[in-house]
C-alpha cells in the first residue's frame, strides 16, 4: 500500500442538478469518460466520489496513485465532490455542496484517517495550484469541523424567548396592542363622523341663520 500522508478535496465542476436523474453511478462514469477518453489517462483520476445526496463512491483504487495534483499524487487520496461549477476558492462550502455531501467528506477523512493514521492532513486542490477547486477554503472548513465535533453535545437551552410564557405574555401583549390599535382606528373613524357632523349641521344652521337674516332684512329688521 501507498504511504498515505494526506486527502485532497476537488470537485468536479458541474452545475448542481447535473446529471441528476442519471445518478451517481453515471455521473462518475461520465468523469471517468473524460479521464480517460479526453485526457488519455489509464483511468478515473480520484479515488473517491461524492454525490450531491452524500453518497461516496469508490473510484480509482486506493493502492493506485491517483491523477488528480500535480506534484502531490504520490502520497495522496482524491476525493471528488459533486458540484462546485462557478465557485470561487473563497466561498463558503455549503455555498456549492449539500449538508449530506459534506457530512459525508467529514466521515471520508475520519474514516480515512482511522485507516491510514490519524496524522493525515486535509486540503484542497487549491492550496496546490491557482485553481478555485474545490471552491472552498479547506482548511478553514476543517477548523470549523472540527470545533464543531469538539463541542459537548449538550442538549440546546432554551432561549427566554422561545420559552412559553413569555411567548404567550408576548402574544396577549400583542393582542392589547392590536384592539389599541382597533380602538383607535375606532376613535378616529367617530371623530370623522364627528367633524362631518358638525361640518353638515353648521351648513345647515348656515342656511337657516341666512334664511332668518334674509327674512329679517326682507321685514325691514336691520
Ligand atoms: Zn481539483
């Protein structure tokens, strides 16, 4: 066997629904057409494959060196995820690739690392080569796996705002706040009413006062 040192993570650059009806097992033959037919290599440069629902498929075998970056084949293993088309060297992981996919990268390296020795080391294509491959920072995805795997699966407290009471208390203030709200709409529909009331009478004595004015100019009043 290979003195196995360290993975490296690279995609396989396609969009993300890519030949998703065909499934995994075809869509690793297809890469494995290009390797092989457009590159005339021996065969499928990686070793492994993983598909968009996390599926990891065996690809070159591991005892082979793989075909996948230069200058670090020899002491390697490749591992390809499905997806990355677009992507930038600094974007963020689950940016490009599912929650299964990386799960399942996770369990690749540990896996791999109970196998082989758990001094390997993890990176990308792109610590290697100006490339955006895999289209993430793998080291810093790492870390942050890491720290996650570190922390006590305690169980989640709970937050005084999703506690019940005060969702309820937060509900009824709610409530108060919106017949408030009714009530004054409310007044403000009366006060309407109100001013056009008064607006309606104040024509109507209007006219009345005018009309005794004018009856008591006509009797000669004034
Ligand atoms: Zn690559």
């Amino acid at each position: 066997m290979r003195n196995i040192k360290k993975i490296i993570v690279h995609c396989s650059a396609t969009r993300k629904d890519w030949l998703d009806v065909e499934g995994a097992a075809a869509q690793l033959q297809e890469i494995r057409r290009w390797h092989v037919e457009d590159n005339g290599w021996s065969d499928i440069g990686y070793h492994a494959y993983i598909a968009r629902n996390g599926e990891v498929l065996p690809a070159r075998p591991l005892k082979r060196k793989g075909a996948h970056t230069k200058g670090h084949n020899a002491d390697s293993i490749g591992v390809c995820l499905a997806g990355g088309f677009g992507s930038s060297s600094e974007d963020r992981a689950i940016d490009h690739y599912t929650p299964a996919q990386l799960a399942a990268l996770w369990e690749f390296v540990k896996v791999t690392r109970d196998k082989f020795g758990q001094e390997i080391t993890v990176h990308g294509h792109n610590d290697f080569a100006n490339k955006a491959c895999p289209g993430f920072p793998v080291s810093r995805w790492m870390a942050s796996q890491c720290i996650q795997e570190a922390r006590p699966k305690a169980a989640p407290r709970v937050k005084a705002t999703q506690s019940k009471t005060v969702k309820a208390s937060g509900v009824s203030i709610a409530a108060s706040v919106g017949s408030a709200g009714a009530m004054l709409s409310g007044l403000d529909q009366t006060a309407q009413y109100i001013v056009l009331g008064f607006a309606g009478l104040s024509i109507v004595l209007g006219i009345y006062v005018m009309r005794e004015r004018l009856k008591a100019w006509s009797e000669g009043w004034h």
